[in-house]
C-alpha cells in the first residue's frame, strides 16, 4: 500500500471536504481517504498503483486543483461541488 499527499485549492467548508472524499473513495484503487480543512491537505491511501499526476488531474476535474494551479473555471466548480458536498451531508 502507498500514500499520496496532496495540498489543494478551493477547500472551503465540510461539503468541498465531502464531495472530495467521496469522489476520490469510488476511484478503483483508493483505500481510504482523510482531508483535513484547516491545511487542505488530502492524504490517500491507495492499495493500486495511481500516479499522483492521474490523482491531481481527478481532483482539479473536480475544481480542487493543487496548491497554487487553480484557475476561474476550478474555483466555480468547486462551489458546484461545494454545494453537492453540502447536502450529502
């Protein structure tokens, strides 16, 4: 098993920390995912071999792009996906 840590963008409240970890939990190979809001950190556990560039490219499709990458589209997205987040909970 390995681990990736990734620090994201857009990371706003409990719904974007949902959605995040949900959508990356029914990625085939992901094991178990913890995102921690106050740093944006996203640690994954993974029990496949999934490149860090396949994860980054998952989760700014999403509209949390890695530290620094994010863009208008992304940071739209992310409201989206903010709010969907939201009402799972």
């Amino acid at each position: 098993m390995s681990k990736e840590i990734i620090v994201i963008d857009n990371l706003k409240c409990g719904g974007c920390v949902n959605t995040v970890t949900k959508k990356l939990q029914e990625m085939e190979g992901v094991a178990n995912v913890n995102v921690v809001l106050k740093t944006s950190v996203v640690e994954i556990e993974l029990e496949k071999n999934i490149s860090r560039e396949a994860l980054i490219e998952k989760l700014s499709k999403w509209g949390y792009p890695e530290m620094g990458t994010s863009n208008l589209v992304q940071k739209a997205k992310s409201y989206v996906s903010c709010a969907i987040g939201r009402l799972e909970i």
